[in-house]
C-alpha cells in the first residue's frame, strides 16, 4: 500500500490494519522458520507496510498532518 491510502483510513481502520499486518508478518516469520516459506521478500512488504502505518498513526498522535 501507499502511504496515502493509510492516510485516507480513519484511526479505527488503520489501528485494525496495523493488527491485520502484525499478525500476517507473524505467519510469514513462521513459515520462513519452518522452511515453507516460498516468497522470502514478503517478510520486507510487510515490515514496510507496517511503518507505514504506524509512521501515520505517530503522525496523527502528534497532530501532524500531510
């Protein structure tokens, strides 16, 4: 994703993304563990993603807009 569809999500939206994304990169981090992992630059995507969006939700608790 964008970091501009991040920012187009409302604080509920985006706290439950940032669950969504945490619990995907936990899989993809047991599957890498495990060897069943097939796709290794997956684990990059998503750590991305997630900064992403926590660097929106840091920028909204501080209250600055882009």
């Amino acid at each position: 994703m964008e970091i501009k569809e991040f920012r187009e999500l409302t604080s509920e939206e985006l706290n439950q993304k940032i669950y969504a994304l945490k619990e995907e990169l936990f899989e993809l981090r047991r599957k890498k563990a495990v060897g069943q992992l097939e796709r290794g630059e997956n684990v990059r995507l998503v750590r991305k993603d997630l900064a992403k969006a926590e660097t929106v939700k840091r920028q909204r608790a501080l209250g600055i807009e882009k």
